[in-house]
C-alpha cells in the first residue's frame, strides 16, 4: 500500500486585487501521486468550497494553473506530491498567485490583463508570404528548425514572467520575446520589421538581465534565455 502524507497547505487568500492577502492553513492527507489541483479539489470538497483557484486542460498544455508553490513558479496539474516534498524537503507549502496580474480572487489572477504584454507583440503571422508557385509550403532551414520547435512549445504560463527579476513595468517580458522571436524564425512572416523594433525596443531584450530564472522554471523545458541572449548579441537564425 502506497505512503500516505500529512500535508500542510498554507494559501494566499485574498477578496479582491486590493486586499492584502491572508493566510489560511490547511491540513490534508494524500497519496504520493495526488497532483496540486487534486488537493484544491478535495480542500473545496471538503473542508472549504470558497478557495478558488484556476485550471483548464490539468494536463500541463494549458498554462491556467501556474502558481508560486514554495516561492516557485510551477503548475500545480503537473506537480506530484511525492515530487513536491523530494523538491523542497518538506511537507509543508505556502501556495500564492503569479504576481505578473491583479489577483482576481485567492490563486485566479486576471489572464486578460497577463496576456495584454503578449498580445502587445502580435504573436501571430502579421503578414504571411503567399503560397509559393511550385509547391503550397514553407520550408523551414533545419538549422532553424530545432529553436522554431522549441520556441512553439510555449504554453504561456507566465511561469517564466513570474520568476524574472526585470520589472514587469519596463519589460515585456521573457514569453512575450519569446512569442515574438519565434516569428522572427518562421519563414511564413514577412513583417520582420516591426518584430525587431518591439525585440529592441526600451521594453525589449536589452531589459533581461540574463538570469536565467526563466530557463529555471520553465516547465516545458525551454531556454527562454538562450532565445533572449541570441536576441540581444543581435543574432537570431532567420
Ligand atoms: S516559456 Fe515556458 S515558462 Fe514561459 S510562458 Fe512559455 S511555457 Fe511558460
Ligand atoms: S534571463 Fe532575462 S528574461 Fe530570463 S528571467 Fe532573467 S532577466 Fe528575466
Ligand atoms: S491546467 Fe492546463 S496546464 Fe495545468
């Protein structure tokens, strides 16, 4: 029979954006392979149907559910309870929302207001090339290749956001870049132009730091900072 966990949850809980958080306990026991939105699910079963928290998809693909565990930036449909306590030697953990928005309420912040600092970048073809006349496609240079498949993984979490020690008021941040970036890279926009005038601008890449936090927490295993450092040496493989 699997281990069973006493755990200690200790969650942010706010009213609204201008409340100043509380913090409430609680204590829930667990098997090693309950995720984190398994535990929200049965604290709102059982001991509290208030605490609110997000998710969509739980199967990683979504980003809904990113939330500082423990000070990191991670989501919580991805994250097992036996993971947790080997990652941060303990059975207790402090959960908070990503401070990259205004919290809604408890662990929701406001998605619409995150993604004002993607959408501020276009992260879509501006103007596509027409289809050539020999064949209906785009070939991608293999050298290319491996950062465009890297890059496309993102599933803006704002995880990486989250853990960037450049402000959020001056920078766009490393996901936006990065959903910019990889347009630089795809062979379908013309509009380069206007990509590297947000990629250099004053909240573009001269911002970063080169921490690399965002590369840290990236739970889909993307350089972040490796896309923002070619960026900034003024090199990428277009
Ligand atoms: S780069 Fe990684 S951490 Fe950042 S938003 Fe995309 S998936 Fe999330
Ligand atoms: S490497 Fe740059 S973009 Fe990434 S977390 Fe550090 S400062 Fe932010
Ligand atoms: S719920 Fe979609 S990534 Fe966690």
């Amino acid at each position: 029979m699997s281990e069973i966990y006493n755990l200690t949850l200790i969650i942010a809980r706010r009213d609204s954006a201008d409340d100043t958080p509380r913090y409430q306990t609680y204590e829930i026991q667990a098997g090693p392979i309950m995720r984190f939105v398994d535990l929200l699910r049965t604290i709102n079963d059982e001991q509290d149907p208030t605490l609110t928290w997000n998710s969509s998809c739980e199967h990683g693909q979504c980003g809904t559910c990113s939330m500082k565990i423990n000070a990191r930036p991670m989501l919580a449909c991805e994250l097992l309870v036996e993971n947790a306590i080997a990652m941060f030697g303990t059975s207790t953990f402090t959960l908070e929302p990503l401070e990259i928005a205004p919290v809604v309420r408890d662990l929701v912040i406001d998605s619409d207001a995150a993604y004002e600092r993607v959408n501020s970048v276009k992260p879509y073809i501006i103007e596509p090339l027409p289809p050539g006349s020999e064949a209906e496609e785009h070939q991608i240079n293999p050298d290319q290749l491996e950062y465009y498949v890297d890059a496309t993984r993102c599933i803006n979490c704002f995880c990486c956001s989250s853990a960037c020690i450049s402000s959020h008021r001056t920078f766009l941040g490393p996901n936006a870049m990065l959903a910019t970036i990889v347009r630089v890279l795809d062979p379908r926009e013309q509009e380069k132009e206007e990509r590297y005038r947000k990629i250099y601008s004053d909240q573009g890449v001269y911002r970063c730091h080169t921490s690399k936090a965002c590369s840290h927490v990236c739970p889909k295993e993307i350089d972040v900072a490796r896309f923002i450092a070619l960026a900034k040496k003024g090199f990428l493989p277009e």
